[in-house]
C-alpha cells in the first residue's frame, strides 16, 4: 500500500509572493491544489501569470474561483474610479481590499476540507506588508484558531494548518529562495496595473517593493515593464 | 446634522431564521444591508424568497454575490451528485457546505467595512443546529476575535460585532419572535430542495426542523409544501 501524499492548498495570485510560496511548498513535498481567484482586481494578467507558474511548478489542480467583490467596492484594485498611487501612502493604502485575505482564507479552508489536506499556503509578509491589516501575525493566528472550530475536519480532531513561510522574510530573502527553487520570476505578475501581456508599470508601490526586492537580492531583475514605466 | 443611522450587514438566505434575523435587526434601529450569495446551491428558490422578504422589511440594499462553492464540492447542497438524505443524520450532514459561515461571514466583513458598518447579523443557531460545525458559539468567538484584527476599520479602532440573536432559541421561540415582529412566513424558504415555486418537501432535515417549530410555537404552519411531501 503506497502512502497517500500529504496535500496543501496554496493560495496562488501570480504574484512574486505567492509563486514562491508555491515553490516552497512542492520542494516541501506536498502535492499542491493552486487556488486563485477572478475578483475584479485591475490587473487581469495576474491570472494568466497564476497559470503559467501554477504549470511549471507541476500542481496537481488550478481552480480560479469568480468571487464578486467588485459589487462589494471600497479598493483601488477592484474599484477603477480609485486610482492607483504611485506613492507609497501612509497608513493602510487605497489599494487594500476589504477583508480580502479573511476571504481567501476561507474559500481555502472549504476546499482543504474537501480535499482532506493538511495545510494551507498563503504568502503573507509581515516585513514589505504594505500597510494591509490581513497580513499580520496577529491576523493569521486569528485565522488558525477560527480554522480550529470553524471546519467538520476540526470536529473530527484533524487540524488544517496555515503556513506563511514568507511571514518574516525580506523581499531580498523570498526572491534569494525562489532562485535556489528554479522558480522562474519573468512569469509572475506583481503590478497592481500590468497591461494585458502581464507587463509592469514600475511605478505603483508593488512594483516598487518587488524592484527594491531584486536590487537587495543582488539578482538580475528579470520582471517585464511595460510602456507606462517611468525614470 | 442629523445623527448617521447605524448600519448592519445581514445574511439572508431567505429562510425562516435569516429572515427573522433581518427583522430582529431592523426592530432594533439598524438600517439594513441584506446579504445573499448565490452559491450553487440546490434550491435557487431561496434567493427568490430572500428578496421578497428583503423587500416586506424594507432594507436599504439587498446585494446577492456569486460564489463558485460547487466548483468545491463536498455537499449535498451544491452537488447533485450527492442525494439530500430524508433522515436525521448522526454527526455532520452531508448537507454541510465546507466552510460556508466563514466565507459568508468574510464577505459581510468586507462588505460592513466598505459601509462602515457597526454589526453584521447571522441566523446561527445552537439549538437546532443540525450538526453543522459553523453555527456553534465557540465559532463565532473565534470569527468575532478574527474581525479585530482582519480590517482596516479594526486598526482604526472601530470594532464590527458579530450578531447573533439566535443563538440560543429554539426553533418555537424564533417563530414567535418573528411572529411579534410582523415578519410573514410564508415568504421564506428553509427547505434544501424546494422546488422552483418555492415549495417545500416536507422531508429534509431543515423541512422538519421548521415543521416541528411551527407545531411546538403553537402557530399555524403557513408553509408552501409542493407534491414531494409525503406523510
């Protein structure tokens, strides 16, 4: 009798982040279901991004879910009569979706269920966080105890771990791993506003984020940037 | 200046607890933002009857999002293959949807702090809960300690209350609170395969639940059964 591999979710935007997340987890030896999902955010080409990665790190499924939450407003990902800055802003940006990893989380959680894995990924960084509330360890340890009531698993004694091997790390040290991972960076989106063929703008505060990320790696940045790409 | 209403998200599914959960809130001064999700699930009878009970309480907004949960699976609910059973079940159903309060739960929570919300309602109920691990108490004091820290409302200070006015009655007991309430039954839909007028079975669980409380309320059953019944 073969042992049955042991599964993740991994919650997988296209991004640099969660991609390496991605990684980590099949050199961690899960069998991987790739979760990503079409909620009206700007930047289509993050799901053609989710894809290719999705490919070349060889999971098991991709599932885009449809989730409505440009109905629900309130982000400049998601609502285009926001702009997208292209300064970094204090406090908690207009780019953060509202409760957006609270969300995720659980559409994760339900397919973990089903699935009967073990843990779920998710590429949270408490480090280059961007201001967003739903990215802080006190957040995902919130999340870990609602999974422990929250699931017909949890009754049955079996717990659904959440993991975010990102959580401390710098942009340098998470692309430094996806390196030593094979993780092909030139397919990830990471723009808040790529244009259709998934090409950078170089100014929003991800994109600034990610180039600063490189240059503190000492590694050739390798993203696309497109024509709207300034200095 | 007059003084800003306060504002509630409520779930409704058009059944009889939500239902009387939206008349609860409205009774208690809340302007009323009625939540529903299109979720793959069996009886789309129920949203029909969310937004004719939406419309007799007089909300401010009813919003319905779709949700691919039967791209998940795993229940009775969202996947035909799967029969709704006609007896009590030990243990959880297999009408369970993986998850299902906590994403719901997370959508009103991004949904409340766009509104800037004071509360969001939920017909949970410990009693006649059917085994379902989502409507115990210890969830919701675990989603209510995930809501503190999981918005950008939560770092200003602004707390958003889980609501849960059911949580401790019996079916009788809600009936006759939505009886006092002026809420009209017949409007709503509690039964797992309703048929496309509305009509229940008479068989499910939640068919027999929602019989029992009417017989032990007292109050006359204005129930639409359809030719399924039996008995």
């Amino acid at each position: 009798m073969t042992e049955q591999p042991k599964k993740a979710v991994v919650l997988l935007s296209g991004g640099l982040d969660s991609s390496t997340v991605l990684a980590m987890a099949r050199a961690q030896g899960y069998a991987c279901y790739a979760l990503s999902f079409d909620y009206g955010q700007r930047a289509d080409a993050e799901l053609a991004a989710a894809s290719a990665v999705a490919q070349q790190l060889g999971v098991v499924a991709h599932k885009v879910l449809r989730l409505g939450l440009e109905s629900i407003g309130g982000s400049a990902l998601t609502d285009r009569s926001i702009d997208v800055p292209e300064q970094l802003q204090d406090g908690v940006p207009v780019t953060y979706v509202p409760a957006r990893n609270t969300v995720f989380l659980s559409l994760a959680l339900g397919w973990a269920e089903v699935l009967e894995a073990q843990a779920i990924f998710i590429g949270v960084n408490a480090v280059d966080y961007s201001g967003y509330p739903d990215c802080r360890p006190e957040f995902i340890a919130a999340f870990q105890n609602l999974a422990r009531v929250a699931t017909k698993a949890s009754s049955d004694g079996k717990e659904i771990r959440i993991e975010t091997p990102l959580l401390h790390l710098t942009k340098a040290e998470i692309i430094r791993q996806g390196g030593v991972l094979g993780l092909d960076y030139s397919l990830t989106v990471s723009c808040y506003q790529a244009d259709a063929a998934g090409r950078a703008c170089g100014l929003c505060d991800s994109c600034r984020l990610r180039a600063q990320g490189f240059a503190d790696a000492g590694v050739v940045d390798v993203t696309r940037y497109g024509g709207a790409r300034r200095g």
